[in-house]
C-alpha cells in the first residue's frame, strides 16, 4: 500500500497544472541610453516616454510592465504623459539601490556668476544695476539667464480664490529656496503702522453671486479690471524709499534704471486669513497705488504684507531679483555669505507636471526625486488603482500631487464641483516639501450619489507647504470617501487639511506647527456644508498650533456631522470650534496646555438677524444634496435624496427633519413672522439649521487647560442652550503627573491615574485608551 500510495501521490504532483508565475514586461532607461536601442539592462533607451512607447499595448494586470530608471539626473523639459488603456499597469521606477531625480531646474553654472562690480557701464541689458543698494553692490552676483535661453516667467496674480496659476521661477541654492528681494525682511510686514488705506474699493468678494442683489457673478475677466486700494505711506523710513518702488504717476512707462517696473504687494489685505496679491501700480506724492482689484475689501485693521519683487530692496543674504523688463532676463542675487562660491545654485524652469496620469489603472511611480516646478509635480485624471510611492517631491510652486480636478466656479459659491478623480489611488511613503502650494489634492466620489472614490495618502511626511498661498493645505479631502492617515504634517503657515465631502477618515495623523502665520484658522478646516457630513478625525496629535486666534478642529458656518475622538491636543489655543452646524459629536479626547478646549459662534449672535451669514452659499448647497427634484439647479434626483437618508439614517435619524426655514413659497426666511418664519420655526425648531442642535462635547480630559468658552453675543444662548448635556464628563487635571498621564507616549498609568475613579470614565475607559491610541502609533513611522 505504502509504494502504491507514493506512486499515486508523485502522479498527483506531476500532473496537476502549475501556478504559472505572473509574467512581467522589464525596459531599461539609463542616461547614455539610446531611444534607437533594445530597451534592456545593457541597450537601454534614453527616455522614459521611448520605454513608455515600447510598452503600450503588452501589458495587463496578469502581465504588468517595469520601466526601470538608471541613477543620474534626467531634465525635464515636458510633462511624461501616461494616458489611455494601453499604458497601463506599468511601474516607472528608480532601478534598486540607485537615485533618480527628474529636474525642472537649471544649474546656473558657478563659472558664469559675474560681480555687479565687473559689469560694463553702458550695457542697456544691465540698465537696471543702478536700483541696487549701494551698501549692498559689493555682495550682489549677477547671471545673464537670456543668454542661455533660461526661462524667466512672469509673476501672476494669484491668492485666495483667484484661479491658480503657475508661479514664476525661484531661485534655489542647496536645496533650499531663497527670497524675492523684499520689504520688510524676514518674517516682518508692512502694517498699519507704516501704511493705511486712503481708498478702498470694494473687493473682488462683493461680486460673488452670494453678494450681488441679482444673483449674479461678475465674469472673471472683468473682476481682474476692477480697481485696487490706494495706500498712504506714514513710516519716515519708508517714505524715504517708497518711491522707487514703482514708476511715478502720470508716467506712461517706468525708467528701469531708476523705478522698479513689476513689484508687488504680497501678504493680507481685507482679512487676516486670506492672502493676495497686488502689483504696484505708481508710487510718490505720498502714496501707493496698485493694479488688479484685492479679493476683500482693504482696511488698516489687516495691512500686513511685503513689497516684493523689488531690486531696489535688495539687502539683504538669500534675496534674489530677475529683470524682466525689455525682456533684459538677469538675475541679482545676494547669496548667503556674499560668495557663490562652493554653492549649488539652480532656477525652476520647467512649469508643468513632471507625470500625468489620465485613464490608466495600475500605473504606478516609485522611488523617484522630482525637483523643481512652477506648476504642480504629478497629476491624475480618471486614474484607476494607481500608485505614488516613496517619491520625493520638493520646490514645487503649486500642490504636489493633484489626484482629480475642481472647475472653474469660485470655491466660496455654491456651484464648487469636483470632477475626473477616478477611485482607489494611494501616495503611500512619500516625503512632500518646500511646496508653494498644498500636499496632496484628493478629490474623488460622487457627492450626489455617494458613490467613494477611496483614494488613500498614508505613511507620508508632508512639510513647508503653503509657502505661497493660503488655503492649499498637506491633505485636500474633496468629494465621497477618501482617507488620510499615518502622515507626519509639520511646518507650515496654514492648514493642514480641508474637508469638502463626506465619509473622510482623517486619522493616526500627526500636525505640528502648523497655521504659525495666519488667524482665524484651523489645522482641520471644513464648513459652509450642512451635508458635509461623516468626516472622521481619530487617533491624531495636534500639537504647538499657531496662537494667533485658531483652532486645531474647525468647523465653520454650518459644518455639521463631524466625528472628533481619541485626539491628543497638546499647545492649541481653541481645540474646537463649533459653528452654527448640526450633529457635531467630539468624544473621548485629550487636552493638555489648551487654552480652551474650544468655543462656539451661533446664528443668533447679534439679534438673530436674517438672512444669516452666507446664507446663500448654505442653502444652495444644502438644497443641492438633499432637495428633491430633477438634479438640475440646486437640486439632487429623488434617488439619490433617498440614497442619502438610507446611508444616514442611523446616524443621523432626524436627517429626514432637517430644513431651511422657509415662508410659505418656499422662500428662506428673511425676516420673523407670526405665521409662517416664526422665532420658533427659525430660531428653536432643532430640526431648523439655524438651531446648533444634536451636538456633543464629552469624556474629556483637560490637563492645564481651560474650559470651554461661550458665546457672549447671543442673548445668552450658546451651543449648551440647544445641548443641556454639552461638555459632559469633563476630567479637570493640573498637570500630566496628577493625571497618569506620560506626554512621550500618549497613554495613561492605568493603575494610578484618578480617571479610573473619574465619573464618565473608569477603568475600562482607560483600557480602551491605552489599546487604541499611542504616540507610537500615529505617523508614517507607525507599525503597520
């Protein structure tokens, strides 16, 4: 039995099929490569669009393609477009053990870098040397870019709600991006002290449809035509120089040798949290006028910005300045030291997408260094399953990954849409930084039908961000379903998240210093959406988050449904703040070194006055998600409506009760009535969304932290008015000690600390806490 049994079993073994091992398609590039070569290891191609182009056609899911990148630096001169069916499932990646960097930056040659000193005195090219500081001349190198047909760009108009635009070049030396020639330097601003405003139109914001009295939003164009504010100078010291910072009025064309002919003002105008731009138009008699109108309307209250882009200003290690006037194309620069010597100096010329990814699945970038774009780096559009991992990205003007796009309408309107974001893209491993804009833009699902779009960004470290614009946070979470986790998002002057969807996960993340220039501001911010609504923020650490009037948690104007637990908050002034939205829950966290744990802003603030604030924008989008009708105008189709209330129901079982206060035409209420838009109706109702009802704050543990703060402009309502169980459970400690509590790891003594005894917590509370949150395990560095 035993010999026949072998046999039979030796049989079985040969006979059955064997699991065929999954066949890959493998093309070399290498820089002394040939597009006229085999495209292996030892004839390799020259370019990763000719190993792109070999490949189209030959590869699927069961048999991918690899295009592996020899070492060296490959110069980008186009954006590698990865686009139909026939090129997908292909790695792009960086052969083993070697670097790769694609560079959109020019090395300035040191051999070419001239003294000011030594230029001719009559070179029409260098009429603008006379601009430079006199004590600064004997520090000051200078470049002839034209000379070598090195892109100079053009500086845009660009900020909050402004459409982006690619930036012009930055001048970086050693890896580190140096500083348009301004004033003031450093981190100081032009303030109310050294300027005020003598004429201010209105800003480009009062043309938005939400504030025109027809309902009308003035065309882009036109909008750029509209007037800028006039300032006066009142600084002796600025009025000293002032007036060579643009050509004088009444002059038709400025004289290069002596007045700057494209500065700019750049910082905040009409608010603290928005930045602009503004050329400077003419200066002298006193004052500054400016071209292009501000987005608010200036005031002296927010005048904090630099004049930049000014050669006469020049003084200061770092500062650099490019004339393009007469398209003379030079560059000044002071480099650190007064020496450009033994230094690695380069200028972003390249201003596009390093990769496009655009109706592909399985396409995947890994292990690769893109340096250097006054556009974004890598962009996908209606991308299935596609992968970024381990690439650096770094001195990229604009985001750094954009996965899907936003259409034309202003972001403060209603008609905000997203669009061709595909599903299941991941950037995974990945260090972003020095970006002038955001990290990664993630936009995908269907907000009218729910639909996910499941695009994940996890184990990254994403940092100095926003160095040029507001609102472009490390993680924009737009659209149905999407997930940020395990990032390290540290050093930045703004946000670090904005949510515009719902169903995002934002969790295992940690923030650290971060909104350090700016106010009125959040490290998560989302609002202006009661239906934004499931976003999920667990298991984070923010931590040393700007002083200046922010918030770790906000949620502005209406953001409902908002899920906050098992945060550590450690250094925040307000850690939440809670904003006339429904059904905001903020369980189970920690709080040490809070100044307030948070505060909130009802609608009733200032006499219950209707409209309330940016009514339109909420209502038009509440009604656009959860108003039946046909799906067109700000409508969503019965079904989907129904898909809503389903998907909802248990979280939100009074969703199908929620409404605008309306008149008996449908009409949002604009004003109290005793029969139809009554104080019941509109202000008490819970089911009204101007009522902050179904709201909780509990099971918190404040460690040298002050309470929640109250409005005080409401006829003594708050948000506890509407939520008698507000701020339950609150843990009141002096200090880490006395609570158990060990900052270095984020956990509890679980024998000793009094939260076992504490009402609303206990030892299973405990337990729970120290299982599932640990400063071990948030970050890219977590276990996975």
């Amino acid at each position: 039995m035993i010999p026949l049994l072998a046999a039979l079993l030796t049989a079985a073994t040969t006979t059955a099929p064997a699991t065929a091992a999954p066949v890959e398609h493998i093309v070399y590039v290498a820089k002394n490569g040939s597009d006229d070569a085999k495209g292996t290891l030892k004839d390799p191609f020259a370019t990763i669009e000719r190993a792109r182009d070999a490949l189209a056609g030959r590869t699927s899911r069961r048999e991918p393609g690899i295009v592996h990148i020899r070492e060296g630096v490959y110069q980008s001169a186009k954006t590698i477009e990865v686009k139909g069916a026939e090129h997908s499932y292909v790695t792009y990646a960086a052969y083993p053990g070697e670097q790769v960097e694609l560079a959109g930056v020019t090395t300035l040659a040191p051999e070419r870098f001239r003294r000011l000193s030594d230029l001719p005195a009559d070179d029409a090219k260098w009429s603008s040397k006379a601009r430079v500081p006199a004590e600064t001349a004997p520090n000051v190198w200078v470049y002839d870019l034209g000379a070598e047909g090195i892109p100079t760009g053009t500086l845009h108009k660009n900020g909050f709600n402004w459409k982006p635009q690619p930036y012009a070049p930055e001048l970086i030396t050693d890896d580190t991006t140096q500083t348009l020639a301004q004033d003031p330097n450093g981190d100081a601003k032009l303030t109310r002290d050294h300027l005020t405003v003598k004429e201010a139109p209105k800003g480009a914001r009062d043309y938005f449809s939400d504030k025109t009295a027809d309902g009308t939003t003035l065309p882009y164009e036109e909008m750029l035509e509209l007037p800028g504010p006039v300032y006066t100078v009142k600084d002796a010291d600025l009025a000293a120089r002032y007036e060579k910072w643009a050509k004088p009025a009444g002059t038709d064309a400025p004289d290069g040798t002596a007045y700057e002919t494209d500065g700019w003002l750049s910082g905040y105008f009409g608010n603290n949290y928005a930045n602009d731009r503004l050329r400077i138009e003419t200066a002298g008699g006193g004052d500054l006028t400016t071209h292009y109108p501000t987005m608010y309307v200036a005031t002296d209250k927010w005048t904090s910005f630099v004049a930049q882009n000014v050669l006469s200003e020049l003084d200061a290690e770092g500062e650099y300045y490019i004339d393009r006037w007469q398209d003379h194309d030079t560059l000044y620069y002071y480099p650190p030291g007064g020496t450009v010597e033994g230094k690695e100096i380069s200028l972003t010329s390249f201003d596009a997408p390093f990769f496009q990814l655009e109706d592909v699945t399985g396409v995947t970038l890994k292990d690769l260094r893109l340096n250097g774009t006054t556009g974004s780096g890598v962009r996908l559009l209606d991308a299935e399953s596609c992968t970024i991992d381990g690439l650096e990205i770094l001195n990229v003007s604009m985001d750094a990954v954009q996965i899907g796009e936003a259409n034309d309408a202003i972001t403060a309107i209603a008609e905000y849409r997203t669009s061709r974001g595909g599903h299941r893209n991941r950037v995974v491993d990945s260090r972003l930084h020095d970006l002038g804009g955001g990290g990664v833009f993630t936009a995908g699902g269907d907000r009218d039908s729910l639909e996910r779009g499941d695009h994940v960004v996890e184990h990254n470290e994403i940092y100095d961000f926003s160095k040029l614009a507001t609102y472009t946070p490390a993680g924009y979470m737009y659209g149905v379903g999407n997930t940020f986790r395990y990032n390290d998002v540290h050093d930045a002057p703004h946000m670090a998240i904005q949510i515009m969807g719902n169903d995002m996960e934002v969790t295992h993340n940690r923030f650290e210093r971060l909104v350090t220039h700016a106010s009125d501001q959040g490290v998560i911010y989302a609002g202006r959406d009661y239906t934004y609504l499931n976003n999920v923020v667990a298991y984070n650490l923010f931590k040393d988050v700007g002083a200046d009037g922010n918030q770790a948690v906000y949620m502005d104007d209406g953001m409902s449904g908002m899920v906050v637990h098992h945060n550590v908050f450690d250094n925040v002034q307000h850690g939440l703040f809670y904003q006339s939205g429904h059904s905001n829950v903020a369980r189970d966290n920690v709080f040490t070194n809070v100044t307030y744990i948070g505060h909130d802003k009802l609608y009733h603030e200032g006499g219950k006055r209707l409209p309330v604030a940016n009514a339109k924008v909420v209502v038009e989008r509440f009604n656009d998600m959860l108003k039946a009708g046909d799906g067109t105008g700000f409508t969503n189709t019965r079904q989907n409506v129904e898909t809503w209330y389903r998907h909802y129901a248990k979280q939100y079982p009074n969703i199908r009760d929620w409404y605008v206060p309306s008149d008996a035409q449908g009409e949002p209420c604009t004003a109290v009535g005793d029969t139809e838009c009554t104080d019941e109706q509109v202000w008490s109702d819970p089911d009204s969304l101007y009522v902050p009802a179904h709201n909780v704050l509990t099971r918190s543990v404040s460690i040298a932290t002050g309470d929640f703060a109250y409005t005080d402009d409401a006829g003594g309502l708050s948000v506890k008015t509407f939520n008698p169980g507000f701020d339950s459970f609150n843990a009141k400690l002096a200090t880490p000690a006395e609570a158990g509590f060990d900052a270095a790891t984020g956990r509890f003594d679980a024998r000793a600390t009094p939260l076992n005894r504490a009402e609303g917590f206990g030892p299973a509370w405990v337990r729970e806490w120290n299982r599932t949150f640990s400063l071990d395990g948030i970050g890219p560095r977590a276990a996975r």
